[in-house]
C-alpha cells in the first residue's frame, strides 16, 4: 500500500494531479476542494507531500474495475475516506448478501424466529443449504455440534460435558447470537436457559448450549417445512411478542445471586453423583429463597 508520495507537482487537472518523481510520473486524484487550494497557492514545479490511500473502485459482481490512487493534504482526512471507503464495501457486502439470501430463501421464513435476523438468517441458509439432506432432527443436530459430549469406560460414563467440536464454526456462531437474543423474546426459550441456570447449577454458557440446541430445532423446522413460527408460551399457546416479553421478565429471571454463584463455581464439578444432586438441590432452594416473600 503507498501511504505517501513526496514528489514535484507536475500538472493540475480537474480531479487529479500528476506527481513525478526520479522521471516516474503519478496520476493522483484528490477531493475537488484540494484541487482548488492547490491552483490556488501556485505550487506548479514544488515539491509537495500527499497522503495516499489505494483502492479498487467496482462492485461485487465483476465487471469494470478501476484502480484509484487518491491524495489527501492531511492525513486525518486519508483515515476519514479509509472508514467512508471501508463503510461502502461493507454496505455492498451485505447487499449482496441479502440478494443471494432471498433468491435461496424468499419466503424469509426464518426471520419469523425470535432472534433471528439480518445478519444470522443467511448464515443458517448458506451452511445449511437443502434441509431435506437430513434425514431427522437428531441427525441435524449431530452435524451442527450443537449436542453434549460424553465419555464413558467400562465403569463410568459422564454426561453432559461440552458440546462436541464438530459441526461449522459460523453455524454455532449463528445459533448463540440468535439464542441469546431469542431467550429474551420467546417464552419457550427462556425457560430452558433459566431451568439450566437455576435447577441444574449450569453456567453462562452451558445453559447457552441447551438453548442453541432448541434454537436449531427452531431453524431446521421451519426452514424444512418452510413456514413462518408462532411465538408461544411455555403451555404452547400462542402469545404476542410484547406478552412473551412481559412473561419472561416477569417468571423467568436469573437472580443476581444465582448469577454470581454461577460465575463462582465456573470450571467446578462435583466429584460424585450424590454431590451433584445437592448442588442441583441447593439451586432450587437458593431459587425458592429469593422467590419468598
């Protein structure tokens, strides 16, 4: 990347210039206001400091594709036009993006999920692909990851370890981003992550693990029958989205202590069943505690 170019002002042209140095001569374009000050200040034949910044200018889809070298007098404005620059690829990233997603998916279906939105429905789209590739549920789950690991000898099996590796990094990237926002939406999904916190001494992310696993079987459903999703309660009616917020808010809060008790204990595990079970005991009546009058 050319970051400066120091060299004799050659010509002045209507938006560029023409920089030389040691007999090779540059085609430097620059704001029309620096233009102006340049014509202005008579500097033909000095020497003069430009900062650069390089680009492509063209779309996404191919085509004609320009290189552009273009000048700046102060090098705050460089960075300026680097982040406006930078904004507009991203802009025409994410419209490309959502042209690919529609044309795959019209119906939009999946952002009928609480949680679901702009950046994670294509995502789910373009990893999973053909939803009828999958036999069942299980076998959809078993390809995300999104499933406890085990372990388990002649003597001992241990479940409810974390998840397993396999399944793409961006779909569980999608599942966690969509479960954490849909556990403050849907109803259903609040009370997964709450019972894991409260009842089963879970942490963060191991309640978040149950909660992506129900956030698959949400994506994969709807994207297979291809139908929009009703929001419903934790009875399985149907509930508005303002009504499932206030129920969440209302029954299905972590408290604080549990919370921290949780943060406390992160990477602990009890040493034997027996020992679990009265962890799980002792949640449930920290819960009551904090429920009493």
């Amino acid at each position: 990347m050319i970051a400066k170019i120091v060299g004799t002002l050659e010509s002045i042209k209507d938006d560029y210039v023409i920089i030389g140095i040691n007999g090779v001569y540059y085609q430097i374009f620059l704001p029309s206001g620096v233009i102006q000050k340049l014509r202005y200040s008579d500097q033909m034949g000095d020497e003069i400091s430009l900062y650069t910044l390089y680009y492509i200018e063209g779309g996404f889809g191919g085509g004609n594709q320009f290189p552009r070298l273009i000048g700046f007098l102060d090098e705050i404005d460089r960075e300026l036009r680097l982040m406006e620059a930078e904004k507009a690829e991203v802009d025409a990233l994410d419209q490309r993006i959502e042209e690919l997603y529609r044309k795959l998916h019209p119906s939009d279906n999946l952002r009928t999920i609480a949680g679901v939105g702009e950046h994670t429905a294509p995502v789910f789209v373009a990893n999973i692909g053909d939803p009828t590739r999958f036999p069942g549920q299980s076998t959809f789950a078993n390809w995300t990851g999104v499933v406890p690991g085990a372990k388990q000898s002649s003597e001992t099996e241990s479940k409810g370890l974390r998840m397993t590796k396999a399944g793409p990094a961006t779909m569980k990237w999608a599942l966690y981003q969509a479960g954490q926002i849909g556990r403050q939406w849907d109803p259903q999904l609040a009370l997964v992550y709450y019972r894991q916190m409260v009842y089963h001494g879970k942490n963060h992310k191991q309640a978040m693990g149950a909660v992506m696993s129900h956030m698959g079987a949400r994506v994969f459903t709807v994207l297979r029958e291809d139908r929009p999703y009703e929001l419903r309660d934790t009875e399985g009616k149907p509930i508005s989205k303002m009504a499932a917020r206030a129920l969440i808010l209302t029954k299905y809060q972590v408290p604080e202590d549990i919370r921290q008790e949780r943060r406390r204990s992160k990477g602990r595990k009890a040493s034997t069943p027996g020992a679990q079970k009265e962890e799980r005991m002792v949640a449930g009546r920290m819960y009551e505690a904090a429920r009493a009058p």
